[in-house]
C-alpha cells in the first residue's frame, strides 16, 4: 500500500513531508537506544555502529510491530487531514 504511494506515478504533494514532520516517525527507537549506550566510549565509528545494530537485533518482534502500526496510524492521519499541521 505505502509503496504505491512511495512510487514514480504516484507524486507525493508538495510539502508533504515538511508538514507531517517524519522525526517524529524515526525517533522512537533512538531514547532507548541512547541509554542503552550511555556511559560507553567506542574507539571507532565501526565499533560503534556495531553496538548500534546489536541493540536493535536486541529488540523484540513486538517493538517493531508496534512502530509500523503506529507509523500507519500517523501517515493515515497525515494523509486524511489534506498534508495540514497534525497535533499528537
């Protein structure tokens, strides 16, 4: 379904994006991941993205479930409300 919206023939509308602002799609993992790695030092960008992608393995199926509905859910309400401000 996103895909088609996603897609070469289907233009998403201008300012689409700058008014159904996606930091706040992306961001969800990131607060829990950041104290998860609080407190370490890395002595490389590699060791580093390691440990990233191994917290994220971490992360059970129920995790990802609950953001893909709740990224439906927000761009579902973007999209309904014609691309204008949407409050939480």
């Amino acid at each position: 379904m996103w895909g088609l919206a996603l897609s070469s023939k289907n233009k998403i509308p201008r300012g689409f994006l700058q008014s159904c602002d996606q930091r706040e799609v992306l961001l969800p993992p990131f607060p829990a991941a950041k104290s998860s790695l609080s407190g370490r030092h890395f002595r490389s960008n590699e060791e580093l993205r390691q440990a990233v992608k191994n917290y994220l393995r971490s992360l059970d199926t129920d995790f990802y479930q609950d953001g893909f509905l709740k990224l439906i859910s927000w761009y579902d309400k973007c999209i309904n409300v014609g691309s204008e401000y949407v409050e939480k």
